[in-house]
C-alpha cells in the first residue's frame, strides 16, 4: 500500500513538474523562434504557435493542472505518513511535500525550461492542446472570470507587445551576448531612429551652399565646378532664397567639350523643394520617386533654408560615405590629453556618433556652434570660455557671426570645481 502511494507521488510531483516547465516555455519561448521554425515546416512549432495565440487559455490550463495535482499530491502524503507515523505525520508530510514539490515540481523544471523554452514548448504542444480540449470547461469559468476582474479594474486595451525603447533595450543585450556585432546593431539603432529625424539636422546649411547666379557666364561656371567638386551646383535669381534650378557637373562639361556655344541657364533642370520639418524617411521617398538627387530645404518662410542630398540622407543611416573627391576630416581632432578642438560647423549627431556613450550634446541646435548659442544665451566673443558638466569651453575663433573653432577640455570625474553648469567665464581667460 505504501510502494503504491510513494510511486502515485512521484508520479504526481512529475507531472508537477511538466505543468511548471509548461508554464514557464510558453511564457518565455521567443515567438520570432517559433515563427521561423514553423516556417521551416515544423508542425510542433505550428502547434506551439497556436497554443501561444490562445495564451489566456493555455495558461489557465496550466495553473488548473498544477493544482489539482499538487493538492492531490499533499492529500496523498498526508495519508500516507499519518498511516506510518500517526498525528505527527500531517507536520512531516508538509514539510516534505512542499521541500520536494518546491525543488523537483517548481525551481529545477522551471530553470531547465527556460534555458531551452522553444524547444520544450515544442516538445509539449501536443500534450498541450488535448488537456486543453479536456479542461475547456474549467478553463472557460475561469477565462471568464479573468475578464470580469480585468473590466472591473479597468484593464488596458489594444497594449503593443513591445516599445520602440525596449526593442533598443534588447538590440544593446543582444549585442552584450555576441549574437550581434556592434556594426550590425548601430545599423538597426540607426534604422530605428531614422524615421524620427528631421531633413533640417542633416542639410548642408544655406551658408555653405556653394550656388550660382542664373545669369552666370561659362567660365565663371567652369571655375566653380572645378573648385568646389560638386557633381550639382544650384542656380538662383537675385538671392539664394530663389533658387529656380540646379546644373549637372555632367551636363555642362559634356556641352563644354563639344565646342558649342550655351548659356549655363539652358542646363538648368528643375529641383525639388521641402519643408525643414519633413521627416528625411519622407524626403527619401520623394526623391526616389522624382528621381532627384538634391532638393532644397526651405523655411517656414519660404526663403532657403539649405539642401540636401541623397547622400546626406543615407549617411544617417549607415554613416559618413566618402568618395575619392571627399578630404576625410574627424569631427574632433585632439591636441593635448583631454584637450580637443572642433568646429562650430560640427553636426550634433557627428559629434555624439565620435564620442559614442562617453559624452553627448543634448540640443535643440543641429550644430556644435548652435549648442554653444545656448549654452552663452548669445553670440559669444573670440576668447570666451563657458563651463559644463563634461568641458571647459573655449571659442577660439569667429567667422563673422558664425561660431569658427573650438577648444573643449575635458573635466575629469573626481576633480573638485566650483563653477556651476554652463557658467561664463567673465573674463574669457581660463
């Protein structure tokens, strides 16, 4: 009688332990996994799948069945050591049955299991689904249930399964693991955040927009293809703020070879024109679509703004693209030990993609120079200093109005300063 009940409770603490590593695959099995195996032609994947579809259902099933054979596992023990040891038998059959159930029916089975969840979730799909089809009518009082108490306490609708912050999360763990190279995961990072950026942060400012006048003459057109390098310079009347088209660098030399007389405005081509706050993903399709490689940024007001390329785009996506015209310059260049300089000219995102995690500007300014208008609340002097958390800045040059060079010293973690944040140096000197 005692061989029969020992052997009816191991067999119950494994079935415990079936339920609990059940429950723990099929909350943790990655369904990408899953949906990759099945499209393979696994049927137990398929199986799997649908068990995950009907979650609510698959893990009510679940916690029924661990149930009822853990009470009739503790029943049973109960029995059984009264039978042998008498009115103390109900306080050693507890500590037995939750010692043996908590070890071999929960941690050891749910451990296992997670470490090879699709695997097992495959392994128990059929077992899954035909205790399913058993015990629908308790599942379903308790399904209901589930429902009530979730309308009664307000439960959330329409809940995505994962944010776009979490996906980031999971590409810097994955990463962590090896199953990504870090070239791999900065292009998905990229690809994650390229819809969120606008065409201002990477145009070519109207400043340095290298433009012509409509009426410019052929060797004065010439001589500017030839200095700047551009395969398409803009034409505009009057101002830059009325550009009304853009000349190949390969249409006018192919003219000019030819020995026939034109007019550069005669190869002028039509251009594209986009808002500043148009979305470069936007941008992108439209320029595809128009199969322009430049358009012109302009202002809520309608003047330029600045243009942009295609390859200027791309570059937020798959970083800087260098042809054999490009002088290949760092963002930054150091001159001493925690002592660089960089240019006012310097994109936020270039300057951020340098220094990876160890600094980062947080502007609303696309450029270096436009974070340091912030940071003094006006046009600085050549020679003025301001303090940060990270850097003692110094402007060492301007360009007129433009902010030229800059001088960044690094403030060590543990140094002892004084100056607040962001504070000016009165007398420019540090």
């Amino acid at each position: 009688m005692v061989i029969r009940t020992l052997v009816i409770l191991i067999i119950l603490v494994i079935m415990s332990a079936f339920f609990s590593a059940a429950e723990t695959a099929f909350t943790s099995a990655n369904r990408i996994r899953l949906k990759s195996r099945a499209e393979g032609g696994s049927v137990k994947a398929q199986r799997a799948l649908a068990i995950l579809e009907r979650y609510d259902k698959t893990l009510t099933t679940i916690l029924i069945g661990n149930n009822i054979v853990n009470i009739i596992t503790s029943s049973l023990a109960t029995v059984m050591f009264i039978s042998l040891i008498g009115d103390n038998g109900t306080l050693v059959s507890t500590i037995t049955v939750t010692f043996v159930v908590l070890i071999f029916g929960e941690i050891l089975p749910k451990t296992l299991s997670k470490l090879y969840a699709e695997d097992f979730a495959c392994a128990v799909s059929g077992i899954m689904r035909v205790l399913m089809i058993l015990l629908t009518p308790l599942s379903a009082v308790f399904i209901l249930l589930q429902k009530l108490v979730t309308r009664l306490f307000g439960g959330k609708k329409g809940q995505v399964s994962m944010t776009e912050q979490e996906l980031l999360q999971m590409i810097d763990e994955i990463e962590d693991e090896g199953v990504l190279e870090e070239q791999e995961s900065d292009l998905v990072r990229s690809a994650l955040e390229f819809d969120e950026t606008l065409v201002s942060a990477v145009i070519t400012p109207r400043v340095n927009v290298a433009a012509a006048e409509v009426n410019i003459g052929v060797d004065e057109m010439r001589e500017l293809f030839l200095t700047e390098g551009y395969s398409r310079i803009p034409l505009y009347e009057k101002t830059v703020d009325h550009i009304v088209g853009i000349v190949k660098h390969k249409d006018f030399f192919e003219h000019l070879v030819s020995g026939e007389n034109f007019y550069v405005r005669d190869l002028m081509q039509e251009t594209m024109f986009v808002p500043g706050l148009m979305k470069i993903s936007d941008v992108l399709r439209k320029m595809q679509k128009s199969k322009m490689h430049l358009a012109v940024v302009v202002d809520q007001y309608g003047g330029t703004e600045g243009i942009v390329t295609i390859e200027d785009i791309m570059e937020e996506l798959v970083g800087e693209i260098w042809d054999e015209n490009d002088e290949i310059t760092a963002p930054v260049r150091f001159v001493g030990e925690n002592v660089f300089e960089t240019s006012g000219e310097v994109s936020q995102s270039d300057f951020n993609r340098y220094f990876e995690d160890r600094f980062e500007i947080d502007s609303d300014s696309n450029t270096v120079g436009g974070w340091i208008y912030e940071l003094f609340g006006r046009i600085p002097k050549a020679g003025e200093s301001i303090t940060t958390d990270d850097f003692r800045i110094t402007v060492e040059s301007l360009d007129e109005l433009r902010v030229g060079k800059l001088r960044f010293e690094i403030i060590a973690k543990d140094e002892e300063n004084g100056d607040a944040p962001a504070k000016n140096d009165k007398d420019g000197v540090k």
